[in-house]
C-alpha cells in the first residue's frame, strides 16, 4: 500500500524495510497502525517517543504522506 517508499521520508524501500508502530503499541497490528519505514526513520521516530521529545512535525508528515500513497494505490497509479 505505501508503494516500496518509507512511510516517513519517501524514500524507496530496499528488501530489508522495517515495520513501524505508528501508535507505538507493538500489539497493535491493525493495518492503519503500521508502517513501512526505512530503518534510519524508524530509529529517529522511536528515538523521540522513547526520549519523550516531540515529534508532531514528523507525525503529521506521515499521515500527509500515508494518504497520498493510499490514495494512487486505490486509485492504481
């Protein structure tokens, strides 16, 4: 669905992509809760929850991005 780009910078996937918890509840494994990530955006992201920092910039870019991608996938482009 995020057409092999990671779910935070755009970045085309290579085959070792990493999976992201957006909400970061690892039980959670509903579909609108995880993210293709490179691995150097899904370190940075657990970085700032775990240290408590504010990532809401970063936040709202994944969602930006999350749903332009849903959208050509629905669309088929």
């Amino acid at each position: 669905r995020q057409l092999a780009m990671c779910g935070y910078c755009q970045c085309a996937l290579c085959d070792a992509f990493e999976v992201d918890h957006v909400n970061e509840c690892r039980y959670d494994d509903r579909d609108s809760n995880l993210a293709a990530t490179c691995a150097l955006c899904h370190a940075i992201k657990s970085r700032h929850v775990r240290l408590r920092r504010d990532w809401t910039h970063m936040r709202a870019a994944l969602q930006r991005n999350l749903c332009q991608v849903q959208d050509r996938w629905r669309s088929g482009s």
